[in-house]
C-alpha cells in the first residue's frame, strides 16, 4: 500500500482529495502558499485542489450580512428573531438551557436549522429542537463527508461493538496514512494485530 506523501509534494487536486488531511494540514500548506484558507475542510481542500490544477485562486463566496444583532451579549428571549449574522454563543447556550432544559448541546441538525430559518424565533428554534431530538432517538444522524475521523469512529464501533476508543484510534491512525477511501473496513484491525488480514 501506497503511504501518504508530504502535502507539499502533491502535484494535482485529483491527488490531493485521494488522501486523509487534517484540517490544520491544509490550512498550514494554504499558509505557506499565500491563498486564503477561511471556511470548513471541505471548502480548504476544494480551494487547494483547484490552486493545484489552475495556479488560480478560487474566489469566496460570501453572502452579505444585512443584521448587526449582537448574539454574544443581547438580551435573548423567545420571540427573538433569528438573523443572518446567528452565532452560536455562551448567549445563546444559555438561553436554550433555561428554555429547553440543561441537557441542551449545540448538535449539527440543530446549527443547521438556525442557519436556514432566519425570520422565526428561538420559541420556534425551541419547538425544533424537540422534534429534532425525537428523531436522533430513532434515526441515526447522518455524519457529513467531510468529517471522515467520526463516520470511521462510528462504522468501527457498529463492527465492533466490545473494542474501545483506544483501539479505534489506533485502527483510524493507520488508515488515514494510505490512499484511497477512509471508510471501515474490517482487516482494518491488522493496525491491532498483524495477523489479521
């Protein structure tokens, strides 16, 4: 099996994408090329691809921001409205521990629906967030492509439900290091024991 070559010694965005980065990785090579390096991994790698194929660098899209409302220290209170510039803050952590309940945590699913329901109010973000946690108890989140690390985590542990975190990382170690897919395969635990083909 082919081993994971230095970022700097990748030649094509095709290359590039064949391989597991840590999004400090990226944003490091980004850096050390001068091209802008804001947004998720997926937007990184994307951007650094198309530098790689092009010499170009890909312009950003960013929507303008129209609202000035403060979600670090504004008083927040049901009938608030949700903005385009919404944060997740200790403010608003807060506010849907005492209108939710102390269980709250910011999930995916959740920062996803603030984000496409700007115009309704965090009474009905409170709403949401209880059909929201309803369905994480009988469907299993789906976990984005871009987040390799917790969808090999989670396959791992679905194969082998008695190994531990431990073990896991061990496996996940390995397989980030070789080309190709990142996903679970079971002779993945030769990373454990040799003689495991």
């Amino acid at each position: 099996m082919t081993k994971r070559p230095d970022i700097k010694k990748i030649t094509t965005g095709r290359e590039l994408k064949n391989w597991y980065w840590l999004k400090q990785e990226l944003v490091g090579h980004c850096r050390a090329i001068g091209i802008p390096y804001p947004g998720s991994k997926q937007d990184i790698t994307d951007r650094l691809a198309h530098f790689i194929d092009t010499g170009e660098v890909m312009q950003q899209r960013r929507s303008k921001v129209f609202s000035k409302f403060d979600w670090h220290s504004s008083r927040l209170t049901p009938e608030t409205v949700i903005t385009d510039n919404y944060k997740n803050t200790q403010n608003v952590r807060r506010f849907f521990k005492q209108h939710y309940g102390e269980h709250f945590a910011f999930n995916t699913a959740f920062m996803a629906w603030m984000k496409s329901n700007i115009g309704k109010t965090l009474a009905d973000a409170v709403e949401a967030l209880r059909g929201i946690d309803l369905r994480k108890k009988t469907v299993k989140p789906t976990i984005p492509a871009g987040n390799q690390y917790n969808r090999y985590i989670r396959d791992f542990f679905e194969a082998n439900p008695g190994r531990t975190i431990k073990e896991a990382r061990l496996c996940w170690a390995q397989k980030r290091n070789l080309q190709g897919h990142n996903r679970y395969k079971s002779n993945d635990l030769s990373a454990l024991d040799p003689n495991i083909a």
